[in-house]
C-alpha cells in the first residue's frame, strides 16, 4: 500500500537514474512493447505523454493502483517541483492532465519536458518497492540490456591480464598467476578489487568456449568453477544471463571428460540476478522438465512457471550438494534458491538472501516529448514467491543451515558426514 504524504515524497532528478543494483536482474523477455489502449490521440505531447505512463502503470504495475492513489502521486510530485500546493478537480488521469496542463501552460518547451518527465520519474520512483521502478532515457535503456547481458563495453579483459588478443592459453594463465601472486601479499582495499578483477577477466577467457563467446561479442561469463580437493566441484554463478545456461552445459561437460568428482558446492553467494526469463530451462537440470518451479503474483494472480528443461547428465552423477547462499544473494538468485531448497536438491546453507523478489519489464512508449530523446519505462510488473507461497520482496529466503549457528558442521554432518566437504566450505566461504 502506497503511503506517502508530500514531505515523504522521494525526488529523483530525471538527469540521475540510479538504480541501486536491481537492475541487473527481474527482466521478462526482455524490451517488450505494450501500447496502452486509453490514450486520446487529440492532446498535446505533453499530456499524451503522462497520460500513457499513466495508464500503463495501472494495467502493468505489480498491484493494482486506484486512481485516487496514482493521482495522489502526481499531485505530491507537482507540489514537490513547484514548491506549492496543487487542488485536483478530479482524483483521476483526467485531473491530474488538468493539473499539469495548467502548470505547465507559460514555461517553454524545454521547460514543460523537464517539469513531465521529472513528475513521472518521481511518481514512479514511490510505486513500492520505491525507487524500483524508473523512467528511463535510451543511454539508461542500452547501460541495462549491457548488463543483463553481462556485457562492460569500458572494460578490455585482455588489457586487464596485461596480455595480446591472440595470446595463447599458456600465456593468458601465466599472466593470471603472476598478477595474482604479486596481490596476494597486498592486503589493501585496492589490491582485493584487483585480485577479483583479474579473476573476472580469467574466467572469462580460460575455455575456449567462453573466451570466443567474449571475443564475439564481448560477453563475460557468468559463472567460475574449479576443483575443491579430488572429489568436490565448485560452481559459482555470479549472475544470470542469456549464455548461463550454455556455460553450465559446457563446464560439467568438461568435468565429466576430465575429472570425476561426487559432490557439488553450488554457490549463489553475491549473486546479483538476472534474466529470470532463463530459469525455466536452468532449473530443469536440477528438477527435471516439466515441473512446476516458481510463480509470478501480478496484480492479484499467480502466474506459474514450469521447467523447459530435463535433467543433465553432468549434473546427475552428484550424490552430495551443498547450495550457498549469503545476504547479497538477490533477484533470479532468489528464485532458484527457493526452487531448489523446495525440491530438496541440496543443503541450502548461509545467510538469508537479499529479499529483492520483483520483477521489472522495460516498457517502451509510443509518446514522446522530442524526437532527440526516446523514453521508455522501467516497471515493476511482478513479485516472485518463495517455497512457501510467501513473496520474497522484503522476506528474503532462509538457508535450511545457518553459517553462523555455531553447531552447522554437526548440522551439515546430519546430511553429508563428509570431512573434506566441510573443509571445502571453510575454504570457499573465507575467500
């Protein structure tokens, strides 16, 4: 329920649409387009304007929002801006067109721009979650699908490791070793941020697979993996994106062909999400196709969602998985640590997760304001449910052990009276 009064009242100017890192992560496929049907084509372009971002929040926003509360927002963010009290004739879209129309009736065309679209970003930063929801410009609507896709147009992963584009393997691993020993005596804040940023830059071009994924079109890997002792592979998901699932794929092929481990240490630990459009075919490996995985509430409805997937061959053969999870672990991270905490795939064990369970879509508008400038909105349009029906948005999902109970190797022992597997742990959760 929206409650705000006007000294409340978030204000986020339009020129500055940070998004806190949830970005990353709750989009459907990705950029759809939905006209509203209401807009009346006769009206200037500014009230063509807010009335489709009008609309569309009332058909896409995850709860239903009457139009007393919409038009409530509007009104406290035309009094934020003008630094006065406005009176709505009616508390509807209607009004609130009257209401800007008269505001905005002696400014110039750039001013009546800026006064819409800051109103509508403000009205859309207080829709809860707040600041969640955003209007966006097309360098912000490019900088998202760049990082949904996990794609850092800034970064060069070849320059980071100091070595050629044609360099072989040898090479690219020597250089990783070499960086990484000359950090490790360095225990500053500096030389951690380039310890983590040459590992980046070394997952993503260690396989062959990955590495052309990069050289391609230049998106990272999602996920790193190595060998804890013989017999226990680590699998560390660092976010979701379109090529997570072909990066799975590969790797536990390659185990499968080199090594043969028994046990899994599953990590969603600092996970910050992603496309959850692919968890229907990621979770079907874990639980099989066809199964019924997580749902959607939208505006008082369940939406369920079933995996696409069967299981992998290479994901099979574990007999013992441990899935971590810490208080970074957010978005599509959350998901799957409910679903496979539901289908007792494996130990869920860490912290309680974030508790950011919505879920976005990028709207694009059929009005404008300039033809310089393309607006799109950023919205939330859906909650995401844990295993026990309840939303995650706020709630979070609760290891099945707690890292921080001081009894949770007895615990773990419970499952898995595995030494090694506890030692691994330790290592892993320190690093």
């Amino acid at each position: 329920m929206i409650k705000l009064n006007k000294k409340h009242l978030l204000v986020f100017p339009v020129i500055f649409l940070f998004l806190a890192g949830i970005s990353l992560g709750r989009l459907l496929p990705a950029f759809q387009k939905e006209t509203p049907d209401s807009i009346v084509l006769d009206q200037d372009p500014q009230s063509l304007f807010v009335a489709e971002i009008y609309d569309l929040i009332q058909e896409n926003y995850w709860e239903k929002i009457t139009d007393e509360k919409l038009s409530t927002l509007f009104k406290l963010a035309s009094e934020k801006l003008t630094e006065s009290p406005k009176t709505l004739e009616t508390k509807n879209k209607e009004g609130i067109l009257k209401l800007i129309s008269g505001i905005i009736e002696n400014k110039t065309d750039e001013e009546k721009r800026e006064f819409c679209t800051q109103t509508t970003d403000i009205v859309l930063a207080n829709l809860e979650p707040f600041g969640r929801s955003r209007l966006y410009t097309t360098q912000k609507e490019q900088t998202l699908k760049n990082r949904v896709e996990n794609i850092d147009p800034d970064t060069d992963q070849y320059e980071v490791l100091g070595v050629e584009k044609d360099a072989d393997q040898e090479k690219i691993d020597d250089a990783y070793q070499q960086i990484k020993e000359d950090l490790e005596t360095d225990d500053s804040p500096e030389a951690h941020q380039k310890l983590q940023e040459i590992k980046e830059a070394h997952d993503t071009l260690k396989d062959e697979e990955s590495r052309q994924a990069y050289d391609r079109s230049g998106v990272e890997t999602s996920i790193s993996y190595d060998l804890i002792q013989e017999k226990i592979l680590h699998i560390h998901i660092k976010q979701f994106t379109p090529t997570t699932f072909e990066e799975l794929q590969n790797i536990t092929q390659k185990i499968d062909e080199e090594t043969d481990p028994d046990t899994l240490i599953f990590d969603l630990r600092d996970n910050v999400g992603g496309a959850i459009d692919g968890l229907p075919y990621f979770l079907g490996p874990f639980i099989g196709q066809d199964q019924y995985a997580y749902q959607f509430y939208h505006q008082g409805e369940k939406e369920d969602f079933k995996t696409q997937t069967g299981w992998l061959p290479g994901l099979v053969r574990y007999k013992k998985v441990v899935i971590l999870v810490n208080e970074n672990t957010q978005s599509s991270a959350e998901v799957m640590a409910a679903v496979l905490k539901k289908y007792n795939v494996g130990v869920v064990l860490g912290t309680s997760t974030r508790g950011w369970g919505t879920v976005e879509r990028v709207f694009p508008l059929d009005s404008q304001l300039h033809p310089n400038e393309k607006y799109s909105v950023f919205l939330v349009h859906s909650l995401t449910l844990r295993d026990d029906n309840q939303p995650i948005q706020d709630r979070g999902v609760d290891p099945l052990i707690s890292i921080n109970n001081p009894d949770w190797e007895d615990l773990l022992n419970v499952y898995f009276n595995d030494p090694d597997l506890i030692s691994a742990i330790k290592e892993i959760w320190e690093r």
